[in-house]
C-alpha cells in the first residue's frame, strides 16, 4: 500500500501567541487562551497548529530571543499549560509544531551570558567572534534589522555576530557541542509528543561571515541532515523550514522526499514579487502574471521531487486582503478568492490567525503605535536618510510586520474580546464589524469559505487529486484571471478566479460537470462560457 505522509493532507493554521487570545487581563495573549480556543479551530478543521515562540525570552523579538529553551515564557504561562495545550489539542486531532530559533540565542541565554566572559569561557566559541578594533567592524554585514551585524562586545572586547537584533547573538553551527546541545533540546521536545518543529531562519546557520555569506552558506545542507538525522528522522512529525534564500533547486534538497531533510520550506518567491531592489520598504508595482508565473514554477518544479508549503500570510508579513486583494469594497470575495488560488494548489495549506476572518492591515499614524523592532529600527534609519514621517509610515503601515500582529478579533465587545485589560499592541478599530463571531454567524463569511475549503481538500472524493494532481496553469498571460487544473486519473478540478474588479468572461478548456465551491452564490456558466463578477473565484468538476 501506498505509504502517504499525514501532513501531505494536513492544514496548518499558525498562532501568534501574543496576539491570540489573553486569559487573565494583562493584556498578552497566552496559552491557556489558546487552550480555551481550541474549539473554534476545531470547528475550522485544521489539523495542526504553528505556535510562535513561547519559550522564556526577554522579548527583544516577541520571543525568537530565547533565553531557555527548556521553558514557557512566564507572561505565556507554565510548563504545565504547554502540556494541557498538547493534550488538549491532541483530543479533537490537532498536532502542536513548535517554532525552533536555532540560528541565534537570545544575549540573555545563559550560553551567551558564559561566552561573553572572555575568550576561555567553555561557551566562547557557540557564537561567533571576532577581533578587532571597537571603531572598525569586522566588515560589511548588516543587520535584517538594520544597522551592522557586528556588535562590540565590552565585556570581552572583541566583536559577535548578529544577523537580527544585537540581542540576538548567531550560534556557531560549526560547533559540534553547540549542535549537541541543540539536538538533545529538540528531542526533549519530541518526547513530549508535539506534532514537529517550524524552522526559524534556518538557511542561515551555514553563514560564512568572513565572506560575507549568510543564506546558502557551503555547509547548510550537511547540517540540516545532521538535524534531521540526530531528531526528526526517529518520530512521525512535520518539519518546516523557514529559507528567505530557496529557489527550487535547492527545495528539492530541503523537501527531499527520501526524509533526509525537511518536510517542506517556506520559499518566498511569490512574497517578494512586489517588493523593490531595496527591500520590502519600497513596494513595486503589484504584477500579477509575474505572481501566477512564480507559483507555476514551484507547483511544476516540485511535483514529484519535493514538497510546497501554501502561504499568503504569516506573523512577519502584511494581511493579505489588504496586500494582494482588496480591503474595501470586495474585501470578502478577494479574501476568498485568494484563498481558493491558494488551496487549490499542491502542498500544505498554512492560515494565519485572522486570514480566516479576512482580517486587514490597520493604520498607524503616530511612532508610538509601532511595536514590532523591525519597524522602529528601520524608522529610525531611513529618517536619517531623509525620509518623512508621511513616507515610513506609508511603508510601515504597508509593509510593517505589526499589520499581521494586531490582537485577533473575537467579537464586537472592548477590545474585540481578547483582552480584558490594555492590549500591548492596539487593536484594529474594524473589528466591530470583522470578527469571529459576526463570521459564524454568517453562513456567506469568509470563515465559512475557509471552512468549506478545508472540507473539500480533505474529502474521499477530492483528497487524492489535491494531494497528488499535476498542476496544469492556462491563462498564464491575462493580467486578471488566474486558472490552472488539477488532473489525476480521469478525475480533474478546475481552480478559477478574477482577481480585479471588473466583470470577465473566460472561456473554459472541458465543460463543468459540477461546481464545488464559490465566492458568489450563483455561478454564471454556460457550457465552456463562465462570467466571472469581481473577485469571484470557484472551484469546479470538469
Ligand atoms: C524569522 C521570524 C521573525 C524573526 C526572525 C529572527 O524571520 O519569522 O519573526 O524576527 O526570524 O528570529
Ligand atoms: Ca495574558
């Protein structure tokens, strides 16, 4: 018998714990609050649950600064909450994958809190050092962060790496006690029963400083089967690795089917399509049939060889309603829409908390409502470079990171029913009309669709043609429609959708014989005709 893999067929929904739901009023979102949760994604299907970081941590970084890696995070609650989460979790079918940061430590790690002592401290040499003198670094680098990746260190005088914030010292992979350490932490996890581990940045751990390699360093793939040797390969779990660096060619190596590395990556190809040579500050002009092309490519590139993930959204990016659809006016049919292109593809589905509810990005105006570091660092550096305060917040509220971190939306009561005392980070003033419980209210809403859609990928009649279909893309040049089949045996989907908001009739390659799923209630179909109203998407029998 065919040996399927469980999350070839599984749904991720992913979950800020910051931002998700508070249980006890100080305004931080926590693990019982998940826990109490747990029942609405139950209702939504999905089968496993990214959780963030909830590690102890100084939260330089909302927690991928990890102090100890053998602890809960306090605001978040106890050890024991993580293990009623995994149990509670565990009874309606729901894995827990825990997010692994093991390309740095927080400064505050008693690793780091060891190495910085000087140069004989047992733990100098899991960071990464080096000389020089405190007006010189050691050369180029900068920081994702801003600023350079070298930070002088006064206690030892000599310089260390950080890729990220100065409070997220890089670990030496080239250590083999390092990587023994690290091994023996995830196991431990293992053995508690969770469901895998998403990786954090993990294309980095085989940087060549010196020549200022950072992603795809030469040693990356030996490390990443070392990891996957010492850990993932004795249990049945997922693993997804976060690479900013991965082009198909190497996916292949990462999601090698033979289990030698990861499950599966996160690539963000289609994530950067719009974004400027500069970065994601300054945004291009969206071009859509750049954005289908790139999709196509994963979907033929990995078929057979590798394994996709399927994302929009994730705590680091803008909403994607309000990115790629249309927050106004279609803000429900572009927010379905782009779910239907999404999940009718090969690979595991991942929903961000919220994307299910069609939540948007919010508007700041002022500094002090930025919380995210990326956002702070980067208004501070880009002012010096004469940008006004209009432009950088244009370009946060666009592609800030807090857009994604604004407090779930539960319902229309104070602070939209995650908090009952001062929320640490505001919530979006929308909520009174976007939120869960006006959705499951509404049979048409968009948790609804999502539900619907979740449904169908994991039915008898469908599960095998999302799982396993050929992807075959047409209308790959219109700048409107995107269209593409899944085709297995004799049985073949169709996917279709407008992306704009104006009405367009397509012509279709076979006949409908059954409409599945659809944004509007009465899809306009005759024969090979099919009229497509704005932002209407449908998945059909052909
Ligand atoms: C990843 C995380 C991001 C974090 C960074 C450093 O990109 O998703 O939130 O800031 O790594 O750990
Ligand atoms: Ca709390």
């Amino acid at each position: 018998m065919k040996q399927t893999k469980w999350w070839k067929n599984a749904v991720v929904y992913q979950i800020y714990p910051r931002s998700f739901q508070d249980s006890n009023g100080d305004g931080i979102g926590d693990i019982s609050g998940i826990i109490s949760r747990l029942d609405y994604l139950s209702e939504l299907g999905i089968d496993v649950i990214w959780l963030s970081p909830v590690y102890e941590s100084p939260q330089d970084d909302n927690g991928y600064d990890i102090s100890d890696y053998y602890a809960i995070y306090h605001e978040f609650g106890t050890m024991e909450d993580m293990e009623a989460l995994i149990r509670e979790a565990g009874k309606r079918g729901i894995r827990i994958v825990m997010d692994l940061v093991a390309n740095h430590s927080s400064d505050e790690h008693p690793w780091f809190v060891e190495a910085r002592k000087g140069r004989d401290s047992k733990y100098r040499d899991y960071y990464i050092w080096r000389e020089g003198d405190r007006n010189q670094p050691p050369n180029e680098l900068t920081s994702v962060f801003g600023g350079s990746a070298w930070e002088w260190d006064e206690e030892s005088g000599a310089y260390y790496l950080h890729l990220y914030s100065r409070k997220q010292p890089d670990l030496n992979w080239e250590n083999a006690d390092m990587r023994r350490d690290m091994y023996q932490m995830i196991n431990w996890w293992l053995d508690k029963g969770i469901g895998g581990f998403r990786l954090d940045v993990i294309d980095t751990i085989g940087k060549v400083p010196d020549q200022m390699i950072t992603t795809n360093g030469p040693k990356l793939h030996e490390y990443i089967q070392e990891l996957s040797r010492e850990t993932f390969q004795h249990h049945d779990i997922m693993t997804v690795g976060e690479t900013w660096g991965a082009n198909v060619d190497n996916a292949k190596l990462y999601s090698n089917p033979d289990g030698s590395e990861f499950s599966m990556i996160f690539q963000f190809e289609h994530i950067c399509a719009n974004w400027s040579e500069d970065g994601k500050w300054k945004q291009g002009k969206k071009d859509f049939v750049k954005l289908k092309k790139i999709f196509s490519r994963w979907q033929k590139e990995l078929w057979g060889k590798g394994w996709n993930s399927l994302f929009w959204n994730n705590h680091d990016l803008p909403r994607v309603v309000s990115n790629f659809g249309d927050d106004g006016r279609y803000r429900v049919e572009s927010a379905k829409a782009l779910a239907t292109f999404l999940h009718g593809m090969q690979g595991t589905p991942y929903i961000y908390e919220g994307e299910e509810l069609g939540m948007t990005n919010i508007h700041l105006e002022d500094v002090s409502q930025i919380r995210d570091i990326e956002s702070l660092n980067m208004y501070e550096e880009y002012r010096q470079q004469g940008w006004s305060h209009e432009e950088l917040m244009a370009a946060i509220n666009g592609a800030g990171r807090d857009n994604a971190r604004t407090p779930m939306q539960w319902d229309d009561t104070d602070n939209a029913g995650f908090t009952t005392g001062t929320p640490w980070i505001e919530v979006n003033p929308n909520y009174r009309t976007i939120n869960a419980k006006a959705e499951l209210a509404d049979d048409n809403s968009v948790f609804h669709y999502y539900k619907k859609l979740i449904a169908l990928r994991k039915s008898d009649a469908w599960k095998d043609v999302f799982m396993d279909g050929t992807y075959v893309p047409f209308m790959e040049e219109d700048e409107d429609i995107f269209a593409y089949t899944r085709e297995l045996g004799a049985k073949r989907l169709l996917v279709i959708g407008n992306f704009h908001d104006v009405e367009r009739t397509v012509t279709l390659p076979y006949a409908v014989r059954k409409i599945l799923l659809s944004n509007y209630q009465t899809p306009q179909i005759n024969a090979l005709q099919a009229t497509l109203r704005p932002y209407e998407a449908l998945m059909a029998e052909l």
